[in-house]
C-alpha cells in the first residue's frame, strides 16, 4: 500500500445551521491543517464538531464560507476522503476479506488487485488470523480493526473519525488509538477527528482544536508536540493532559480562550 501525501484543508468563514427556524450550529470558523497533519477537534456536546467533520467529508452542504481541500471546493464526498463513525456498519454475513474489499468491489476493481490490496490492509490493522472469519463472531474493537482496514484499503489523503472508538472499553481503545496514529504517519494521511476524551485528543493529535458555545466557536489551538508512541503514564502526557484539561474546562464554562499555543 503506497505512502499518501495528504491534504492540506483550509476552512474561512464557515456558518452553518440546519434549516431557516434552527439555531446556528457554529458561524465564522477558520482553520487550517497542513498534509499528514492529526488534528483533532475537542468539545462538548452540541458545540457543532460532528456536523463540521460532516462538512469537511463532504457529507453535509448548506453553509456558509469556504471549506477548500487542496485549494479545491469540497461539494461531494469522494474516495479519497473517508469516515469512520461510532458503528463499523458491517456485513455481518460476510467475512473480514469479503468486508474490506467492499468499495473496491464496488468501484469494479480487477479480482487479484482487490485480494492484493486487501491482504495488505487487513496486515496494517492486525487482523490476518482472522481474515476467513465473519464480523459478527468478532469484538467491538475487531470489528472496529475491520472498519478501519476497509477505510484504508481506499488508500485515502484524509481519514475523518467521528469518535469511533467511544463504545470499546478502555484497553481496545487505547491500542485503537496508538494505531490509528501510528498508521497515519506511516502512510501520511491526514488524520481530523472529533472527540469529548481528553486523553484520546492528547494520544492522537498534532494539534488539538477547542470548540465550546452555542453557536460553536474555536476557541483555542494547541500544539500537542509530544514524542511517539505516547504512553499515558508519561509525565509529558500527563503534563499537557492537565494543560488541554485546563483550557477544556475554562472554554466550556463560558470564558472563551483564543491565544495559540
């Protein structure tokens, strides 16, 4: 499976709100993320972060501003771009093989290309002892391996995470989590993920986005600069977990930070 370049997103003026008679969801959010970079958007509950990641997945249009991939204009969803969410939405009667080759199948690939590429991507996410069986005699955290092989075996610029990794218990998740990044920067895709879990934006980020208020705002922008693989129980984790934790708290109360870091 070849190395991706990424993308680079550029997000100006961005407004959005469902329908005439719904609040805005959030207006005027700018940001920026350069090719390979993991960027993940931290906030409450209501704050807007899923329909932005809807919006930057080209899943979601009615808004307002300019949301750019490449210095190209987002409109449609495409291949290149693809989303995990919390539900790995199987086949359950089919295997993890037949699973992972879903779009490629779809797409009209040729038979050996498609067992090719497939192979590989189940061998990224460990799964290859299990490849012959079906997903609904695995785990939550297999099936979510699976989901995850059929996201990369698309070979995308950019993987979107709409906290997918919310139901498993906390061991799978936290092995979940140390691959997903470590596969990101391997392959050098980007990562852009949504989450209310502190310590998921601190064991996956380059940089972490705050976004609190009603309509959502960004509110601060923290560079997560910490060697890998990154261990909980590391002091510098747990440093700028209390740190993130602090400006988390402060923009969720109401007092609304907009320094960089």
């Amino acid at each position: 499976m070849k190395d991706r370049t990424g993308v680079q997103i550029d997000i100006e003026g961005l407004t959005h709100r469902y329908n005439a008679k719904c609040p805005l969801t959030f207006e005027q959010l700018d940001m920026t993320s350069k090719p390979g970079e993991s960027l993940v958007i931290i906030g409450r509950s209501g704050c807007g972060k899923s329909t932005l990641l809807h919006i930057i997945a080209g899943l979601l249009d009615g808004y307002e501003g300019t949301m750019q991939l490449n210095k190209q204009d987002v409109k449609n969803p495409s291949s290149k771009w693809v989303m995990m969410f919390q539900a790995p939405h199987l086949f359950p009667w089919m295997t993890v093989e037949q699973n992972v080759g879903t779009g490629l199948r779809f797409a009209g690939w040729d038979k050996n290309k498609i067992a090719e590429r497939v192979k590989e991507a189940i061998r990224l996410v460990n799964m290859e002892e299990y490849a012959d069986k079906n997903t609904q005699d695995l785990s939550g955290g297999q099936q979510q391996r699976v989901a995850l092989a059929r996201s990369l075996v698309m070979e995308p610029e950019m993987l979107l995470l709409d906290e997918p990794f919310s139901a498993l218990d906390a061991f799978t998740r936290a092995n979940l989590q140390k691959d997903v990044r470590a596969i990101s920067k391997q392959l050098g895709f980007n990562l852009v993920m949504v989450t209310h879990d502190i310590d998921e934006a601190v064991i996956m980020a380059d940089r972490a986005l705050v976004m609190a208020g009603s309509p959502g705002k960004m509110v601060h922008d923290l560079g997560v600069d910490l060697p890998d693989p990154r261990d909980r129980t590391d002091p510098e984790v747990q440093s700028m977990r209390a740190h993130l934790m602090e400006i988390f708290e402060e923009a969720a109360g109401g007092t609304l930070v907009s320094t960089n870091v």
